[in-house]
C-alpha cells in the first residue's frame, strides 16, 4: 500500500520510468500472488530479471496438461511425437519446481508408461492434494505404482483406465484422502475394501463404468457419498454394511434391476437413485422389495428425503412397485422419476391410479417432482395428475419432453392435466423443452 500523499504519484498509475514498486514488495508476498495466476503467466513472470527468475518455482501451483502449456513449450522440430511439447513442459516444471504442486491433472497422452511413474513419484514428494489420471486406453490399463497408494498429501484422486494390483502392494495409506473416483478401471472386490479401509477421512467414493467387481461390501465411518453404474453387468450385489454418515447413494440406471442392493446400517441415507421398478432385490433395513415385489415392510424408511426412479409405465407392475416404493418414505421431499418404454402403445391399466389412495409423503412433505421423458400418453399423463390432485405441499412439477418443441403440444397437454384439482393451490407445472433422449449415467442432479 503506497500513501496518496506521495509527489511522485499523483496519478493513479505511476510513470512507466517510475520506480519498480513490485520489487520493494517481499518475495512471500510476490509468490503469494503468482499462486493465483495461471502456471503459464507464472512461468512468464521468470524473464522480467534474475530475482523473479525462481519466484514462480516457489508458488504453490496447479498443473494442467491443456494448451496452456503448449505456451511454455513450442517444439516445432520434425520427429517429436503428437504429444512431445506437453510431455516435455511437464518434464520442465516438475523438475525445475519446489513444490508444493496443489493440484495436476493429466490426460490425453500417449507415451511410455514408466514416464509417467516418474511423473507420479515427483508429484507424491511435492505434496499433490489433488490428482486426476485420464490416460487414453490404448491395448492395457496403466498398473497404479506404490507412490501413489502412499501418498500421504493426496485429498482427491480421478483414475480413468488404470488397474490396481491385487492384492494392493505396499498396502494403501491414504491418510488424507477424501474423494475417490475410478473410471473405466480394473479393480476388484477385495482392492476396494482395502482401499476404503485405508482412507480414514474418505467422504466421496465414485466406481463408474469399472471392470472386476463382483460383490461390494461398503464399510466406512466417514463417506458420505457414493456413485456405483456398472456397464459391464458383472456386479452381483452391493451391500451397505456399516455406514453410519452415509448420506447419498447413486447407482446406474439399470442396477437395481439385475444387483441385489442391501442397506444395513446407513441412518443418514437422505439420497437414492437410480431405483429401476424392475427390481431384482432391494433391501432397506427390515424393508425389502424382491422380483419388484414388496415382501417385507416392517418399518419405514424415515431419513429418505430425495429418490430417483426408472419406471416404465405402461408394466402395471412396475407401477405398482412405485406405489409400494413411496409407501415405504413417508418424509420424501424430492421426486426424480426417468420415464422409460413409452414406444410401447398398450393402454396401461388407469384405474391403479384412480384407485390409489394417498401416501404420507404426499400429504405432507413431498415439494418437487420431476418427469423425464415424460410424453404425454395415458400411462405417464394419469401419474402426473395422480400427484397433482394427491400432493398437498407441493410447489412445482417439472415436465422434461421431447415434444415441447412441437407447436401447440405444450398448450394441448396443459388442457389435460387436472390444474384445476391441484391439492396445493400453489403447485406450479413447467414444461422443459429436452433436445434429444440422454441415457448416459450421470451424478444426482435434480433434473435427471
């Protein structure tokens, strides 16, 4: 901070023959500032005189593998492979700087393997919070070294097409580990379990589209948050042993379908979905749906405040595995249902909706319902009126379509909608406007 009652400065801006003002300024302060500059601006800081020379090397910086780099490395010469001017700045700023390196993500690179465990050895020593691997599959996974299992300093870690070795060697020691995300990997049951185990501050643990697995057992005191979609149709069961602050469980669109789910002891499970009504085994506590039936339902399911499901309307069972399903979470606030199979033009049987008598998450607590997919016909039009006249609280529907795009669609099916029996004189219905047909697997949103 400089006084305005200084002559030399009477403008704003001092004249550019002034005095270097920056200079009089500690080094802490200055690396303090280029910590908040992009790693290419911080590397161009090196040129302006021999004290900056080192500074940006001494700022805790964030290494990302895009075309930033290419700024600190133009290699034009014949031979160099596709990927040698980002192989090459890397090489540079981990060798030339001290660390700490906050965060670095890595991807779209084509080299030898034994590089990159350089690579990872380094940034293990220089204290790496957060790391993602997005290594392009070519003919095998990259086997995951020992630096990296023992990284004490890692707080989150994105793997994409790498293998842990089973058993793990050395064992896992991830002390300050927070987040974990393995995409389009190998890794096996008892990898898992040792891993989580290892972790005593793991909160987030995401498999998506992983190949290996079989039979999860999940048992962890500290996650809170856990994504499961197996594209490869290998895992046999999911089963939540022990955990107590677990508080969202997302699983792929068809899992629940062809996977035994069980939920032991989860007493802060707030989040479930994708529960597809074809269900092959679900298991809440003493509540247990099987073959889409519901078998047992000695106590409900009071913690659950929001739940995803994949439904065909046009299955009476599976509709009325809904039913039974929003029976058993009397305290559901939030309703995301995927509406799948509406290219089958059978009439569905109306009346199991006519029928219906309310549920307790209806009368009081249920406040927003989302409808993907939705298209208008009988089968999924006589569920959104069956929640408009029943759902007492609730605030605004949402109607994603295909057909919203159509002229006078939106107007027609408003006519059908029963707006004039709302429950909730204050339930609003919007109608979304969706481009194409999405079923990919993606995290919890609340528009699905």
């Amino acid at each position: 901070m400089v006084s305005d009652s200084e002559p030399h400065l009477s403008g704003v801006v001092a004249a550019a023959d002034g005095p270097d003002r920056f200079s009089l300024l500690p080094d802490c302060l200055l690396v303090s500032i280029l910590s908040l500059l992009p790693i290419e601006d911080s590397v161009r800081t090196s040129i302006l005189s021999t004290r900056w020379r080192h500074l940006w090397t001494l700022s805790p910086i964030r290494l990302l593998d895009d075309s930033g780099l290419r700024r600190l490395h133009q290699d034009q010469e014949e031979g160099i492979p596709l990927d040698g001017w980002r192989v090459r700045a890397i090489d540079r700023v981990l060798s030339a700087h001290a660390g700490p390196i906050r965060s670095c993500r890595i991807s779209c690179l084509y080299f030898r393997f034994p590089l990159f465990d350089g690579w990872i050895q380094t940034l293990s020593q220089k204290g790496v919070q957060d790391l993602a691997l997005r290594i392009p599959m070519e003919r095998r996974f990259y086997v995951v070294p020992p630096s990296l299992i023992t990284c004490p300093s890692l707080q989150s870690l994105d793997l994409c097409y790498c293998r842990f070795p089973n058993p793990t060697h050395p064992r896992p020691d991830l002390v300050n580990l927070r987040a974990l995300k393995l995409n389009r990997s190998l890794v096996t049951d008892a990898a898992v379990h040792e891993i989580v185990s290892s972790c005593p501050a793991l909160r987030s643990l995401a498999l998506v589209h992983c190949a290996g697995l079989r039979r999860i057992h999940l048992r962890s005191r500290t996650l809170c948050s856990m994504i499961l979609d197996d594209y490869a149709l290998e895992v046999e069961e999911v089963f939540v042993v022990d955990a107590p602050n677990l508080e969202s469980l997302m699983l792929g669109k068809s899992t629940t379908a062809r996977t035994h789910v069980k939920v032991r002891n989860a007493p802060k499970l707030q989040l479930l979905g994708f529960v597809d009504m074809n269900i092959k085994m679900l298991e809440l506590g003493n509540t247990r749906f099987q073959e889409s039936k519901l078998n047992i339902l000695s106590t409900l399911v009071h913690g659950l405040k929001k739940l995803a499901v994949r439904v065909n309307f046009h299955d009476d069972l599976q509709a009325h595995t809904l039913c039974d399903l929003l029976r058993c979470f009397p305290c559901l606030e939030t309703l995301d249902v995927w509406i799948v199979g509406m290219d089958n033009y059978d009439e569905p049987d109306l009346e199991n909706w006519e029928q219906q008598g309310s549920f307790d998450c209806l009368d009081h607590h249920l406040k927003g319902v989302t409808l993907k997919g939705f298209l208008g016909q009988r089968a999924d039009l006589g569920f959104a009126n069956f929640l408009i006249e029943k759902a007492r609280v609730l605030k605004v529907m949402t109607l994603i379509s295909v057909h919203a795009w159509k002229e006078g669609w939106v107007e027609t099916k408003q006519q059908d909608l029963s707006l004039q029996n709302k429950a909730s004189v204050n339930a609003e219905v919007v109608f979304v406007k969706e481009k194409h047909e999405n079923n990919k697997f993606q995290p919890w949103s609340s528009l699905i």
